[in-house]
C-alpha cells in the first residue's frame, strides 16, 4: 500500500448525495429570493460547508440568509435522504477491501456530523465507519479550501500528511488536499475532470479508485 491512511469525501464519494442536496439547495435559495439553478449549486456550493453558502449569498446580494437557513436545509435534505440516497457505486466495495486489508481510512467532510451519520444509516455505510473514523468541518471550524479539517483527520488518525491520500469530487476538496500536503485522487463522476486539475491522479468509477489504491 503507498499511503498510511486513506482519507474520503463523503458526499459524491461515498454517498450518492450530490444530486439531492443540490437540487434542494437551489430550490430554497431560489424560494428566498436568490435564483440559483441546480448548475449554479453544483458550480459554487458543491463540496463546501455551511458557512461558504452564507458568505456568497451575503457577498453577492448584501443580504442574509435567514436564522433558520440552516435547520430548514437540513431537514429537507434528511427527509430526502430516507426516501432516496443510495452508496455511491463500487464505494462499500472499495472500503470494504480497506478494512479487510487492515488498510486505515476515515471519512472527512464538509457535512456536519449529524449529516455524515444519516447518510451512513441510510446507505449500509454505518457499518464501515465507527465514531473514531469520523471527521467534520465542525471539528476545526474552518471548511475546505482550507486544510484543516484533513490535517485535523489525518492528526487524529496517527498519519504524516505526506503518506495520507485523499478521496475527493470538489475543486474545493481538491484545493484543501494539495494545501495539507496531501495526494489527491479526483473523481470526476460529477465534476469535469478540468475543475479537478489539482489532483495527482483521476479517476471516472470506484474500480479504477481500487487499482490506484494498491
């Protein structure tokens, strides 16, 4: 194995949640009064934390979101999830190879906690991923770009950044590996393969991720 510890993206890497989330984003800020299209969302806000969302609209309008942005998105998007998030393809299988390889790897994500773990639950995931292998954007306050949450992880999990490698779909994601000192393999299911030009190496489906991993 080249890496000491293999680090995902959740949404878009292991659960298929991308569509979902962002179609519901765009539809709410649309209904606040800021016209966004699901292209728009993906282009902007995909990979990115809660705060991001806040700051473009406010940088982009002068106005604020409302207090409740938050909860009213999250809640929507749980909802959502119950009725139609699957596991990204070939994603269990490749985790499943880690952990009976004795490889070690976490998850690291925009997403909060709470949101982490209902996909998780909903997907089978929960199986793979234990408290311990679990990282947020709400340890370290300070979402992707900025390294922190994957040096956080990588930290936390006993890991040197220069034998860590990172799972990502998001330029943001991307930009935050190469920061940390990080590999980062780049996966382009949903992101055009020009938006991910950061990455060591890309990859289109989870079959090839398993072939790059060993």
């Amino acid at each position: 194995m080249r890496y000491d510890l293999v680090i995902f993206d959740n949404d878009g890497v292991l659960v298929d949640s991308e569509p979902i989330s962002n179609r519901l984003l765009a539809a709410y800020l649309t209904e606040l009064g800021h016209p966004t299209s699901y292209e728009d969302s993906i282009r902007d806000y995909m990979g990115s934390a809660m705060h991001r969302i806040h700051d473009l609209v406010q940088e982009r309008t002068g106005e604020r979101l409302p207090a409740e942005f938050d909860d009213t998105f999250h809640r929507r998007v749980f909802a959502a999830f119950e009725r139609e998030l699957e596991p990204v393809a070939g994603a269990v299988d490749v985790v499943a190879k880690l952990a009976a390889d004795g490889v070690p790897y976490c998850v690291a994500s925009s997403g909060s906690h709470e949101r982490i773990r209902v996909g998780h639950r909903t997907t089978g995931l929960v199986r793979w991923f234990e408290e311990a292998r679990i990282f947020s954007s709400q340890d370290v306050g300070k979402g992707k770009p900025a390294p922190d949450l994957f040096l956080y992880a990588a930290e936390r999990m006993g890991a040197a950044p220069e034998r860590c490698v990172v799972v990502e779909d998001s330029p943001l994601g991307v930009q935050a590996a190469v920061a940390a000192g990080m590999d980062v393999y780049g996966f382009t299911a949903m992101t055009p393969a020009a938006r991910l030009a950061g990455a060591t190496e890309l990859f289109s489906g989870m079959r090839e991720l398993a072939d790059l991993l060993n």
